[in-house]
C-alpha cells in the first residue's frame, strides 16, 4: 500500500511530538521558525478561504477564521497566490488595522477596493523573516514534526484544489470536520513551542511564548469538538511506477483509472461509451469486493453478520450498476472515448480479474509471490469505493445538461414516433432525446449515485473494530461461503 | 450519425452494410451473447468482458448497435472472429486513423474471450 492519508499523517505528527519530551538537544530560531511558518501555513490551508452564500457557513466559517486571524505575526505568506483583507494583513505585520488603512491610503501598501474590504496580495506585504523549510535529513524531531506537517500542507492543499460538491465528500469546506484537525495542529503546536520554550537561546524564545500562548488560547476557543473528522480520511496515493503482485497491480490500475475516468468526465460532451463503462466498472469492483468480503469471512476476519450485510450491499449496488450502464447504453453523445482511458479500463479490469481467479484457487495452488494480500485489496478496494462516489454523482449530474443542450441522441426508431422524426426514423437515424425521453436515465444515475454512496457507507462501518467479531463461536456458520460467493467460473450454456 | 439496426450480424441484409460498421455489429452481438450467458448473475465475470467489447465497440463507432437475433448462431467468440477478419480486410489507407489501436484491443481482448472460454468446467 502506497496510500496515505490525513489521518495517517496527524497520527505520525503526534507521535513526533511527543517524541519531543524525550530529547534534551538545543534547537535553533532557524529550526523553531520552520515549525511556526509550517504550522501557520497549515492552519491557514484548513481554514480556507472565506465562505459566501449561506448564512449558517459563514456564520461557523467565522470562528476558525477568527482563530486564524490571531495568529501572532505569521512569519510568511502561506503561498504566493493567497490574498489578505485589512485584518489579516495587520496581523501578519503585527500591527493595527488603523495602520493597514492608513499604509494602503498613502500608497505604502497596494490594495484593491472591492467597495467592502481591502484586498492586499500576500507578495506586497513586506517579509519580516527569512524562513528555510525544515531539513528532510534531520533526525531531531522538531524538523521532522514540520516535515509531516509540511507534507499535510500539500495535502490539504490538492484536496482543496479538487472541484467538488458532493455532500459529505468536501470536508474541507465543513468547518465542522475542519476543527478537530485543527484542534489536533494546535495542541501539538503547544507542545512544540513549550519544547521550544525550554530548549530555544533565551534571547529567541519571546516567539516561542507568544505561540504558545497564542495555541492553547485557541484550543479553548475551538472547544472540545471531538476527535472524529471525515478529513481524517483524506488520502493521497503514489502507487508504484513498476507494481510487482496482484496487490501492486491492483493499487496502480485502480489509480491510473479513476484519475482518467475524472478526466474523461470532465470533457465538454463526454464519452456515454465511458460513462456505460464506468458503470460496468463499478459493478465489477463490487463483484470482486464481495469475492473478498467472503473471503475474509472464511478466514476468520470479519463477522458473519457483516460479511452477510456487505455482501447484500455489494450485490444490490452491483445491480444497479447494471441497470444504470443498460440505460447508458440506449443513447450517445457520439463522443469517442480516448484512449488512455481505454487502456486504463483494460488495465484494471485484467487486474481485477486475476485477484477474483486467484482468490478461487486453494491456497496451494498459487504462486506465494503472486498471493494476493486481502485486506490490502480490500483497502484499495474502499477507496475505490470513495471515488465511485465520486465519479456516479457527478455522472448524475450530466443527462439533464446534455440533454437540454441536444447533445444525447438515441435512435429514432426506438423514440416516440412524432411527425418532425418520421423522416429520420424511415432513414435510421439518431436525433437528440427530449428531456422527458431521458427520464429513465436521469432516474438511473440518481439510483446509481445514491448506491454508490450507500456501499461507501457500508465498507466504512465493516472496516471498524465492530465488524471484526470473533468467529470462533460460528463454527456452525448459518451463512456458508457458498451462500456469500459470487457465482464462480463463466456460466451459460454453449457459450465460448 | 445513422442507426444500424441490423437484423442479423451475419445476414445479407448487412452484407452491403461497410466493413467497419459490420464489425461494430459482431462486436455488439458478441457483448450482447456474453451479458446473456451471464444469466443473470450480477457478479458474474463475462459482464465484465461484455463491457470491454461495448467499449472498443464504441471507440470504432459510439453510434452502432446490434439488434438481437435469436437465429443467430455464432457465438460471442466466433462474433469476435468475424469482427477481426473484417477490421483486418480494411484497406489501412481508409477510415479512421487509429482503427489500427482499437483492432489490436480486440485482439487482446479475443485472447481475453478464449482464455475465459478455455476456464470452463
């Protein structure tokens, strides 16, 4: 597994900081201000930009960004492209908002007016401190600590930088699932600034202290929001660039395709041969999730009350899957679909069913090297989950748009017979469907969206320490592993 | 964009039909026979293959589809045979410049087909 993700990270940081109370060696005021710079530009990448719109985000938006704004004296932008109102810029120069004004009004500072706020670029405000980032080779654990967090960055910083809005699936613009990360950042703020404190040159450590106080001020102000946040789930992948096993192989196909299926989605008239596909994809991975869930129920590691509920869940999802590429399947955009997405799909579907002939062999009979680690292909096979959610919702979203823009043809003959179509109806052709025509196909994303997210849900719990009672008192199992299978092998009469 | 709705892939009636488009017809009918034989079982893995064949399918032309025939009497692996000879008869100076790509996906996915075939108890 080459997965990482925010949760990971917050717990290695937590551990480095608390690695701290373990060592006695002299920092300096280069290595505390990596720290400070690393840990402001994190807060303020989890804050994020300010809302607009709906009363209730602003008004929640309003209490992260005030902690933001307290920051004493931030020693850097946290990028070149962020922009500051006439608050923030005073409190990143340590002075008053009077002084702001009165700076941007003499023309000292360049602002833009938007007839509300000031807006300063954060390449005009003048740099107080030269700040080096923390060295990667450095074995002490505050450079480490600002080297986790400073991976955390980037990775807040992509997630950020995803166009998404999915309900449930954005949780950094849900300051409610913000604020315990952020609560995380600053408790071990404090205890980087209190090591700090004790292990600084006295003449450096003013910055420290002010840090310090300025953390555990802002954790009261957080409250006590609860550890448990959905941006903890957050992952980044570096799948390898040469996979070796059916493990690697299914991490690096599954990657490789859900960020080509995005890509597909995103052209202007997208391929429907690619969105059926999509579809029939998911309905594949379902089928080998559950081929795995059976046998992780087989060998002990998940319940059979679970096994037997993630299995319904994965059939039921599987069908609708089904139907939704049926539906696909009746009309086009006439869009080609390109062909890196086509080896991508290739490519996953070989791998996927390698894992599900693998799996039906008995033990011995495979290849030790070529043995597939279930719960890895489980785990991928959950985040694979995630971008399913992903990629159905905003597969539902695109029949109504097509549609109503004449880009969804299907075949005369098989439309409504009406005058203006008897023409193209007597020649074969395709012209585009009304939007009532595409009921069915609306109503069919929407199911398949809706069941993608259901199965997400549902592989979430089964993972949880709740899913994995014993089995050692199911000897008598009321559910055998035949009843949880797949149906094996290629079926039908006649058939090759 | 004009509906091919042949009656049977391999009929006259789709004889004067052009090369390339007869080929979509087999490719069609060869997803088509894979999804039936699955019968209906949602996990089973030929409705996996029968939605490769749809997609190269739709590569070579997204606006082709097969009309099932219940007198035809090929089957998905022969379908696929045809489509091959067909695909392969076309002059390589005409038609679109990367049927040479999607042929070779059919190919692999031909080798797929009778590996699948060869599995069977």
């Amino acid at each position: 597994m080459s997965t990482t993700t925010v949760g990971d990270l917050l717990d290695r940081a937590e551990l480095l900081a608390r690695a701290l109370r373990l060592t006695r060696a002299e920092i300096t005021a280069d290595q505390w201000r990596s720290f400070d710079a690393t840990s402001y530009r994190l807060l303020h990448d989890l804050v994020g930009p300010e809302r607009t719109g709906n009363h209730e985000q602003i008004v929640s938006h309003a209490t992260v960004s005030r902690i933001l704004n307290g920051y004493p004296s931030p020693l850097s932008a946290p990028n070149p492209q962020a922009t500051y109102n006439a608050r923030q810029a005073a409190s990143h120069l340590g002075v008053s908002r009077a002084t702001v004004a009165a700076d941007i009004r003499e023309s000292r500072l360049p602002a833009t007016y938007d007839g509300r706020r000031y807006s300063i670029k954060a390449t005009d405000l003048p740099s107080i401190t030269e700040v080096h980032p923390a060295d990667p080779a450095s074995t002490h654990p505050l450079d480490r600590l600002s080297c986790t967090l400073g991976v955390l960055v980037d990775m807040v910083v992509t997630e950020r930088s995803r166009t998404t809005n999915i309900p449930g699936l954005d949780p950094l613009r849900d300051d409610a699932q913000v604020a315990p990360v952020m609560a995380r950042v600053l408790a071990m703020t404090v205890v980087a600034a209190r090591h700090a404190l004790a292990h600084i040159p006295l003449q450096d450590a003013d910055r420290p202290l002010a840090i310090a106080r300025y953390a555990e001020c802002s954790l009261d102000a957080i409250g006590d929001v609860g550890r448990p946040s959905a941006l903890t789930r957050v992952a980044s992948f570096a799948p390898p660039s040469s996979p070796r096993g059916p493990n690697e192989q299914l991490e690096t196909a599954l990657r490789a395709w859900a960020s080509l299926a995005r890509r597909e989605m995103a052209r202007t008239v997208p391929s429907t041969e690619v969105l059926r596909n999509i579809a029939n994809q998911a309905r594949h991975l379902y089928a080998v999730n559950a081929r795995l869930v059976a046998d992780s129920f087989t060998r002990g590691h998940l319940s059979e009350h679970a096994a037997e509920s993630v299995h319904d869940e994965l059939r039921e999802a599987a069908q609708v899957m089904h139907a939704l590429q049926k539906q696909w399947e009746t009309v086009t955009t006439a869009t080609r679909p390109g062909h890196e997405y086509v080896t991508a799909t290739t490519n996953l579907h070989a791998s996927l069913s390698a894992i599900e002939r693998d799996i039906l062999l008995p033990g011995e009979k495979v290849d030790i090297s070529r043995r597939v680690d279930v719960d890895a292909a489980l785990t991928d096979l959950r985040y694979a989950a995630t971008d399913l959610v992903e990629l159905t919702h905003a597969g539902a979203q695109l029949p109504e748009p097509l549609i109503r823009s004449e880009q969804l043809f299907a075949p005369a003959r098989i439309l409504p017979s009406t005058m203006e179509r008897v023409h193209d109806r007597n020649h074969g052709r395709y012209v585009a469907i009304r939007l009532t025509e595409g009921a069915a196909l609306i109503n069919a994303t929407q199911e398949g969206s809706r069941a993608a997210q259901e199965v997400q849900a549902t592989l979430e719990i089964s993972k949880g320490p709740i899913a994995a009672i014993e089995l050692s008192t199911h000897s008598h199992a009321l559910v055998t592993r035949r009843e949880l299978e797949p149906a094996t092998g290629l079926g039908g009469p006649d058939l090759l | 964009m004009t509906d091919h709705p042949s009656h049977s892939p391999a009929s006259p009636e789709t004889a004067c039909e052009d090369t390339v488009a007869q080929a979509c017809v087999h490719i069609d009918a060869a997803a088509r026979q894979l999804e039936a034989a699955a019968d209906g079982d949602i996990f089973s893995p030929l409705l996996g293959l029968a939605g490769q064949l749809a997609l190269i399918r739709g590569g070579i032309d997204p606006t082709i589809r097969a009309v099932v025939d219940p007198e035809d009497l090929l089957g998905p692996t022969a379908h696929t045979d045809q489509a091959l000879s067909l695909l392969d008869s076309f002059p390589p100076s005409d038609g679109q410049t990367d049927l040479l790509v999607w042929t070779l996906r059919l190919a692999e996915l031909h080798d797929a087909l009778v590996a699948a075939g060869s599995e069977q108890p």
